[in-house]
C-alpha cells in the first residue's frame, strides 16, 4: 500500500471542506482534499437549490391561481410537472457545473478520491491501495437523510430530498413524513403544484418554531393548504400494488386509511461518521451518538489535530454556517497547535415555506422560565399591517427579544411576509449588539412590510421602560422597605 505524508487532510469536498481547503492553503501547500462520493455540494446537488427551483415553480402557479383576489382573472391554471422538474434539473445542474468548474482549479495533486478511514490516529486509508499520514486533519463528510425503520421495505415508493427531483413528472400524491424545514418547504411546494399531500409531524414541532403561539398560528396557516398534524398517530405504512398505503388517526375522521403515490422521508439527516471507525481508531472522544466531542469556538476535537465541520458536526446544519466552519477549522489546522478561538456568528436560520419562518438570535422560547427572566419580548401581528395587506399576504407574527437591563436586541422568531429578508436586518442587528433604541432610530419607510418590525420594536421598547421603572421604584424603595 503507497503511503503519503502530509501537513494536512480534508476529508470531504462539500461547502465546509471547500472552504476549509481555501483556509488551509494559506498555511500549507502541502494538503489533499478527499473526496469517496461524486463533486458537488449537497446544497447545490440535492439541497438548497432544487428545493429553492420547485418553490418558485410552485410560488408562480400559487400566484396566478390567487390572481382573483386583485380582480385579475387568469383562466385554469394548468402545471406541468414533467416542464417542472425538466426546469428544476437543468439548472440545478447548472449549479453543481459552477462547483465543479471551481473543483478544476485546485492543483490534482491536492485531491484525492476513494473513501476514506481512519486506520491509527493521524493516519488514514484513502480507498484501498493508499494511506495518508496527516499531522491535522479536518472532518467535512456532511450528512445523509435518516430513514426511520418503518419505511425500509417501501423500494422505489420511498422519496428523499436526493431523490425527488429525479422524477420524471409530479407525482398525484405523496404523504411526507417530517414538519421540519426541509418537510414543509417540499411538502407545501408540492401541493401547490397540485399534488395531494398529508403531512405527518412528530411531538407537535413545526418547522423548528420554538414560540409556542407562533408555531399554533402557522400550523392554522398550512392546513388552510393541506392537510397538516404535526401530533400524528400512524399505526401502519405498506406497500401494495397502487402505492404506499397509510393507515393513521384523522384529526376529523378518526381512523382512516389512504393511499400514495410516493412516501417522502423528510425526518432528519444523520452525519456521514460511520465509515470513518472513528470509535476503533481515531483515538477521539466520542458522544452518546458516536459524534466527536467538539469546541464551537475552533471546531477542535477534544485536544487532537482533528477539526469537525458542516453538517458533520450536526452544529447548525446550513450553508452559511459550514463555511464559516470550514474557515474557522481550516485556518486552525493550517497554523495549528496555535489555535485561534473564533467567536461565532448569531444563529440565523430561514424557511423557505409561505408565509416563511425565521429565527434569529438567543431562542428564547425554548429556554425555561427561569431563563427567560433576563429578557423582555415585544411582539406585532401582520394581519392589518399595512404593506402586507396591499400585496395580500397579511398573515404571520413577528416576536422579538431583548436583555432587559441593557436593552440590547438579542434575537426574534417570525413567521410571516419576507422574512427571508426582514430576518437579515434582524440578524445584524443581533450581531453588531443594537440596542432597541438604536434600532427604533433607522429610517423606516412607508409603505413597506419592514414596518412592522417597527411595530414590535416599539412594543418592545415600551416593554423595556416599564421594567427599568419598576427596578428603579425597587431600588428607591431600599431593603426591607
């Protein structure tokens, strides 16, 4: 077996490996990048942007068939789901054709294919005829969707988000199993193509809405469009000769049994580990789910010359963040034992449903009450908010937090118009640490949907006065008094 040493081995050539490759480079010419699967990141092959082509498809025929609401009659709108998803290859692929043009431009010296291994620590086999010995090296092998065992025996009836865009046309149903981003960015795109769709959820969750109130809304808001429980109770899924036949507990109905087309699995996905043996050799400290044990400040494994990154680390599995993972991890492999510890962005994430959903910041639904006392929450409702009801798509509720001592903006959760973009600003926000004064003193204009940011800011500013009034009595007050 041929043996090569380096200073540095990638492994993974996905978002969070490329960048971390770039990082790394500044340090070391002397790296290889591993790739055992095809080039092409998964945002680009199967994620973000397929996902992104079926919704603008299904966001036009959505429009057109409300178009009566403006006195704009448009006829039967007709979709055709083989032009659909024709649309959605062609320049999905022409995305993964700008990934591997830039693949081409790393020296071939610098990459390697064969799936990789751990065989010692440092040391790893790369296919079967070579070994690397690194002195540091970087885990960016990405994530697979999760298959729950109850959908193994369902062949080709059985969909994820890396098969769907391979079909030939639109299917006439599907049942999708999962509430989360990816379920209910598929799940609704879908329906309003056209396709008959029950979503099934789990333990009440929605798209990862931590806001209790927020998540009852829109959970009222997706059953205007289908059928949606995200407490469901499905006691058998089969396959027969018509499809996967579904057997679960109708909010209305009770006991019902249907039939589908397909069966979508949109339950999660698990980080690409298990071909590494990392608990027989790598001589890392594992988790309770065989995740290396990580600092988020440098992506370090426990003490070792092991970097863990992207969806591999399960961390925040999005684009944005796996690049900033990948240059955090890269780098401090590159100038490695010299670590550099990185503070981290402001959690950001974005749904890409109708109306959408974003959070932003501190998650302050999620933490308990004694958690939350720190902070005060200012809200607004978007169903008389001007902009919104102009452009009909005045639905949705937009909370936001603050310390209460400070009056420093912390974070927000939203489910309503724009907030792909509204939630940007409040990202920002967030991290350049304005207080709500601050932000109440940017301009506004009018009309527009960023007004009713405005709304809960103001909401939440009078908020923060009460409190700060309330400890100053308490203070004037004294001890004992």
């Amino acid at each position: 077996m041929d043996i090569r040493k380096v200073d540095i081995a990638i492994i993974g050539a996905g978002s969070a490996g490329l960048t971390a490759y770039n990082a790394a480079l500044k340090h070391s010419d002397n790296l290889v990048l591993i790739e055992g699967d095809v080039y092409g990141t998964t945002c680009a092959r199967v994620g973000c942007m397929p996902s992104k082509l079926l919704i603008a498809a299904a966001d036009s025929a959505h429009e057109a068939a409300r178009s009566g609401l403006f006195g704009i009659q448009v006829g039967n709108v007709v979709v055709d789901g083989g032009q659909v998803l024709d649309r959605v290859r062609r320049e999905r692929d022409a995305f993964v054709g700008a990934v591997l043009t830039a693949m081409e431009t790393i020296p071939a010296a610098h990459k390697l294919w064969g799936r990789a291994r751990f065989l010692a620590p440092g040391r790893l086999a790369v296919g079967e005829n070579l070994q690397v010995e690194a002195e540091r090296i970087v885990i960016a092998t990405g994530s697979s969707p999760s298959i729950p065992d109850m959908f193994k025996d369902l062949g080709d009836r059985l969909l994820v988000n890396d098969s769907l865009f391979e079909l030939p046309s639109l299917p006439a149903s599907i049942a999708v199993f999962g509430a989360g981003p990816l379920g209910l960015e598929l799940g609704q795109a879908l329906s309003r193509l056209g396709v008959r769709v029950r979503m099934f959820g789990r333990g009440g969750s929605l798209g990862g809405i931590a806001d209790e109130e927020i998540r009852s809304y829109a959970e009222r808001c997706f059953n205007e469009e289908f059928y949606l429980d995200t407490r469901s109770e499905v006691t058998a899924v089969s396959l027969t000769d018509e499809g996967v036949s579904v057997t679960f507990k109708h909010r209305e109905k009770g006991q019902v049994t249907e039939t589908f087309e397909y069966v979508l699995a949109a339950t999660g996905r698990s980080p690409n580990l298990g071909d590494l043996h990392l608990a027989d050799n790598s001589g890392l400290t594992l988790d309770d789910k065989g995740i290396p044990v990580t600092d988020p400040s440098t992506l370090q494994c426990g003490d070792s010359p092991v970097f863990l990154v992207g969806d591999a680390n399960s961390h925040a599995p999005v684009l944005h963040e796996a690049a900033n993972e990948g240059r955090i991890a890269g780098g401090n492999a590159g100038r490695y034992p010299d670590l550099a510890s990185v503070e981290r962005q402001v959690p950001f994430a974005v749904v890409f449903s109708s109306p959408q959903i974003v959070t932003v910041g501190v998650p302050v639904a999620r933490l308990s009450a004694t958690e939350r006392q720190p902070y005060v929450t200012g809200s607004s409702c978007f169903e008389n908010q001007g902009r919104s009801k102009v452009i009909g798509k005045n639905r949705g509720i937009l909370k936001v937090y603050a310390e209460s001592g400070s009056g420093i903006f912390v974070g927000a959760e939203m489910f309503g118009p724009d907030a792909e973009h509204i939630g940007h600003l409040l990202a920002w926000a967030a991290q350049q640490r304005l207080t709500v004064p601050a932000m109440l003193a940017m301009p506004f204009y009018h009309p527009v949907v960023e007004e009713g940011v405005r709304s809960a800011l103001k909401d939440l500013n009078s908020k923060l006065k009460k409190v700060s009034v309330a400890v100053n009595e308490c203070l004037e007050c004294g001890p004992g008094a």
